[in-house]
C-alpha cells in the first residue's frame, strides 16, 4: 500500500459521503448553544442534503451532471480507432467462490462487458490498465486480462500494471500504445468516470474516442426513487468524486485538463489548447 493511495482516500472519505455531510452536523450540534440558530442550520441542513442524495432521484440528478458529458458511442466501427483501452475499476478481494483469489470488482466487469462486445465488432486489441495501489499481489490489469480470458473467450494484447490513478492509467497506457505505433483508442470506462478520463488521456497525447458504459442516470425514474437507500447514496458520492477530481486535475495541471461536452461524434477527436 502506497502512502498516497493511503492519504487520498482518506481525504476522499472526508469530502464525500456520508462523513461531509455528517461531520458538518456534529459542529453546528456543538455550536448550537453558543450561537443556536447557525447551530441548528449547520446541524439540519447537512442531514437533509444526506436524505435527498441517498434518494434515487438525487443520485439521478447528480449522476446527470456529470454523465451529461459523456456521449454514447453510436458506431465503432466507424471511430478509426486502433485499439480498446479499458480502465481498471477496482477489485474485490478473498473471492471465496474464485479459490480465494482476487477477482475483478462488479463495476470492472462492467467495463470488461462493454469492451469485450467492442472487440468482437471491431476486432481491435485491448489494453488493460490499473496497478496495485492498495499493495495487492496482483495488479488490476492482471486480474482484468484474467477475467477476459476466462470469461469472455479474450486475450488482452497489453497489460499495463504500473499506475496508481488516471493520471498514470493514460500516462503509462500511453507509453505502450505509442510504442506499437497506436494513436487512436475507444476508451471504456464507466460514463460518469469518462469526462476526467477523457481529458486526462487527451493530455497524455493519444486521439480519444470515448466508449463510456455503466449510465446510471438513463434510467427511468420510478415511485422506489424517492426512498432513501445505500446504492444511491453510492452513486451520489461517485458523481462527488469525480467533481472533485476534475476541480484537483484543473488546479494541478492547469488548462492542460479541461472539462468538456463529448458531442464529437465516434469518428472526431477534441484536442486542447496548447497550455
């Protein structure tokens, strides 16, 4: 375990739920007798943000916000794309059912879905990418090439077992594509992840042709979306991250990542400005 993956989850635990919205509500609970109206505002207003984003109605909206800039690929085959990058998306860990060997998280196998259904329209090599951040034996890209293997009848081409974030998924990705001569990938990661991947992986100097899967706020709304539950609560604190993490890559990189609408089309590529 790196000590930065250590310290950036533990920052992201505080700016995300439930603790954002918790901790706030313990200070004006400790407030409220010194100074009792911002006391009860600071100790009330947090709790009923809590409600409303564990709602499948305010996960959906905040869910939109960011899917919103991630366009459904309409054609493949017509992207000119030279290979599938596929982003790692976590792990589960001690799968009982596999041996007790680590096996691919659900939201990895998502992704590794949606790649598997590109390659057999295209034909195009895959790429996995993620490391061992949290100190695992084995990377995510390792586990990720496995479960396409095994599950889906697929060999990934490369495999990329170094990176710790996005940042270094595009970063060292982008090493090996450029080294076979590749400069144009469909991108698979999940849609409210896209934006920041996209930029992230412009930046890096490859031509993006966005494949986002995993949309959670297509979905029709429903009486069920109005009952606060742990998934939505879930999605919510999902679009807060990648909010935060796109503020932190602007003020890190500057207008080297750049928020932006994909509304290309699969077959055009967005560079940004020279920084």
């Amino acid at each position: 375990m790196t000590a930065s993956w250590f310290i950036t989850n533990i920052i992201s635990a505080l700016l995300l739920p439930p603790l954002v919205f918790i901790l706030p509500s313990l200070a004006g609970f400790m407030l409220y007798k010194r100074r009792p109206r911002f006391g009860a505002a600071l100790c009330v207003v947090p709790l009923i943000a809590l409600v409303v984003f564990s709602t499948g109605i305010g996960a959906k909206w905040l869910a939109a916000s960011i899917e919103d800039f991630a366009a459904p690929l309409t054609s493949a085959q017509a992207s000119g794309a030279q290979a599938i990058v596929v982003l790692g998306g976590g792990r589960s860990r001690n799968a009982v059912e596999y041996g007790g060997r680590d096996t691919v998280s659900s939201p990895a196998l998502v992704r590794l879905r949606y790649a598997a259904k590109l390659h057999r329209e295209t034909g195009l090599p895959i790429l996995v990418t993620g490391g061992t951040p949290d100190g695992s034996s084995e990377s995510e890209a390792a586990l990720m090439a496995r479960a396409l293997h095994d599950d889906f009848a697929i060999a990934a081409k490369w495999q990329e077992h170094a990176s710790e974030n996005t940042a270094q998924n595009a970063q060292f990705s982008a090493q090996q594509l450029k080294a076979a001569g590749i400069q144009r990938v469909l991108l698979v990661t999940d849609a409210m992840h896209m934006a920041r991947s996209r930029s992230i992986f412009i930046h890096s100097g490859l031509q993006i042709v966005s494949a986002p899967t995993g949309f959670y706020s297509r979905a029709p709304v429903s009486p069920i979306d109005f009952v606060p539950n742990g998934h939505a609560l879930y999605v919510s604190s999902y679009a807060m991250h990648e909010w935060i993490g796109i503020a932190w890559y602007s003020l890190r990189h500057g207008s080297a990542i750049r928020l932006m609408r994909d509304t290309t089309g699969p077959g055009v590529n967005v560079k940004h400005p020279a920084s």
